[in-house]
C-alpha cells in the first residue's frame, strides 16, 4: 500500500521539476543571450552594411529605370536588324531571298542553295544558308561588301574559293577560248528570335 506524501516531500519534488524544466528549458534561450552578447557589435554592423546598400539601391530606382529604358532601346535598335520570318523556314526563305538579289546586283552566279539546320544561340536563332556561286573576283568583292552593308544582319560563317576553268566559244575565231572562273562556297548566317517555350 502506498503512503501519503508529506507536505514537505510535495515542495521539495515541486522545486526539483521546476528546476529540471528550468534548466533543461532555460539553456537554449541563456546560449542565444550569451552569443549575442559577445557578438552583438559584430552582427550591427553587418546588418547596418545591408541596410545601407537597401538604401542606396531605393535612392538609385529612378536612374536604375532610366537605364532599362535606354538598354530596352538599344536592344530594339538592334533586333531590327533581324531576319523578318516568324519561323526558322520562314527567316531563311527570307535569307535567299536576300542573298538572290544581293548577288544578281553583283552579277554574281548562283548556282546552288541549301538552307543548313539552324543553331540556337541564347534567345535567337541562327539560321545558315549556304551558297556555291560563280564569278570573277571582282563580282565575288561586290556581293561581300553589299551583305556587309545590308540593312538585315547577314555574316559570312564560312568560304571557299576555287578556280574553276570553262571553254567558251568565240564565234569571230570559230575557236574556243579557256576562262578562268572563281567558284565560291560561301556560309552566311542571318538571326531572328527563337521560338519561346
């Protein structure tokens, strides 16, 4: 049979809990005082520096717009220059397109056309179409100097020159007369913006 507990023996186990909540309780919360007590000086000044450049960056927001403002026209001033074409066959039907006239006020021959697999680069396109294309040196300068100048980017990737010797038949002499021709294989890419997923 169990005993009565004393009055006495009730404060004394009454104390002891409240100790042990006390102490197994009370010690997270006297580490978090004592470190911010050593290090207090240390976190104010870190939290003081962040606070400053908050500061700094609020004060900046009018001059920080400014500057979207000029980037985001720089940028459109640049995307004009873009293939026209809303897909990738489209930007590189518009390319040959190009290229065609391009070369016809050069009085440079195409003989060939292929449009090569297009190439991601960031957030554009690039679409390369490759030509093979004859005609003396002269023509072949014309036609590199007036895709430079096109209003539409148009870079040259790649070319290959080589001479190329053709007969032709001079009617006066009833003779035939050897030419020298320059064929050149010649990559231009043009950009337009990529397909957004």
């Amino acid at each position: 049979m169990a005993r009565a507990i004393s009055g006495r023996e009730r404060v004394m186990l009454l104390v002891a809990v409240i100790a042990l909540v006390a102490y197994f309780g009370a010690r997270p919360l006297l580490q978090k005082v004592t470190f911010l007590g050593r290090r207090s000086g240390d976190r104010l000044a870190d939290q003081m520096t962040v606070i400053a450049g908050y500061r700094t960056a609020v004060g900046r927001e009018g001059l920080l717009k400014a500057e979207v403002a000029t980037l985001d026209a720089k940028i459109g001033s640049y995307e004009g220059a873009l293939l026209p074409g809303a897909t990738p066959p489209l930007a590189a039907a518009d390319l040959q397109t190009l290229l065609k006239a391009v070369s016809e006020r050069a009085g440079l021959k195409i003989q060939s056309e292929k449009i090569l697999p297009h190439v991601k680069r960031g957030s554009y396109l690039e679409i390369p179409v490759q030509i093979v294309a004859n005609g003396d040196i002269r023509n072949l300068k014309e036609f590199l100097v007036a895709v430079d100048a096109s209003r539409v980017f148009v870079a040259v990737k790649d070319l290959a020159i080589r001479t190329v010797k053709r007969r032709q038949f001079v009617p006066e002499t009833r003779s035939y007369v050897d030419l020298n021709d320059l064929q050149a294989s010649v990559t231009l890419v043009g950009l337009t913006h990529a397909e957004k997923e």
